[in-house]
C-alpha cells in the first residue's frame, strides 16, 4: 500500500488551525487517477488546505488542481484537461460505537451554533472519519480529481454535428410525430388531398 504523502499531525490542530501546501508530483497523479483514462501530461499539480479543529471534529477545506490527458470519445486522440476540485469535508474520529447516530447529532448542533458561516460550511461539506494521530489526506483528493474527469472528453477542434446522419427525411419525421390513435384521419387526409389534386 502506497505511504499518504499529504498528511496532518492532529497535535498540529490542537494547537491552531493549519495552512499547507503541496505538489501533486505526476507520478502521483498517475497512480492516483490509474482506474480512470486519465494520465499526467508531465507537469505537477497543487493542493493547498485549510484545516481547524473544532471539538473533535476537522473541518478541510482545499482545492487540487492537475492537468491531464484523456483519449477523445471520437478519435481516441489525447484531449488536454485541466481539472481543479474543491474539497470541503468535515472530519470525526473513527469510533467503533454507532457512528451515524452521533453524525446526526453533530449536524444538529451545528445548526443551533451561532458562529453561522463556518457551522454552514460544516453542513455543506461532505461527512467523513479519520484514524489515528494524522489526517491522511490522499485518499480524498484522489476521489474529488476522479470526479472532475469529464465522462466523454472531445477534442475542441473537431467540427459539430449538428444533426445526426440517421434522422429520417422530414416527410417521415411527420408521420413518426402524428398520434397513433389519429392515424386513421391522418390517412384519410392525405387521401383527400391526392384526389383534389387528381
């Protein structure tokens, strides 16, 4: 198992909140998006937090930013991607009792403290634990790049089409639009109209 690069002593925050900073190297970028599509383009990323202690609980907030490459959905050239992920978590202590009911009761107080700004970033970040004396970092950066990664990337210099090939002539897109049930007056019509013109 790979040793967490990006990690936060939590004796650290007992102390005051804390600022880092880091390099995504490229080889870390490729092992970490390695069940995607996605490759480094060789140069290094960042990842800069924000973390405070507030009680028992972490709240993260930092962004990551790496620039890959992922093959075109149409020509399976390599499209350029230039992703950046918030990631906004709050952070408990892993404990083996009932750890749902006591996330609830967290969000509950959140909501009741008077300090509204960061408690609404607590409420709006996403609910997670740590282990131990350090918060190991990687793992989440790892799960926001991966979802940043478009599904279907498409070179920018390719021509749009604007309309698929297979749609049907507009006489038959039509008759394909008129209510199975009015079909019979549909057909009527039309032969109305032939013997007018006959």
């Amino acid at each position: 198992m790979q040793q967490a690069q990006f990690t936060v002593p939590v004796r650290d925050l007992e102390r005051s909140e804390q600022h880092r900073q880091w390099e995504l190297s490229p080889e870390w970028i490729d092992r970490a998006l390695a069940e995607s599509e996605a490759r480094s383009d060789g140069s290094p990323g960042s990842f800069q937090v924000h973390l405070k202690k507030n009680g028992r609980e972490i709240l993260v907030k930092g962004t990551a930013r790496a620039s890959v490459t992922m093959p075109c959905a149409r020509t399976l050239e390599p499209v350029p991607v230039k992703l950046e992920a918030e990631i906004v978590l709050f952070l408990s202590p892993r404990s083996p009792a009932a750890a749902g009911s006591a996330g609830s009761k967290k969000a509950r107080r959140a909501r009741q403290d008077p300090e509204a700004d960061e408690q609404l970033s607590a409420e709006l970040a996403a609910r997670d634990e740590y282990e131990g004396d350090a918060i190991e970092l990687d793992g989440f950066v790892r799960e926001h790049l991966l979802l940043e990664l478009p599904l279907f990337p498409v070179k920018s210099d390719l021509p749009f089409e604007a309309t698929p090939a297979t749609d049907p002539p507009p006489e038959e897109a039509e008759d394909e639009a008129v209510d199975p049930r009015l079909a019979p007056l549909a057909a009527l019509a039309k032969q109305l109209q032939r013997t007018r013109e006959e």
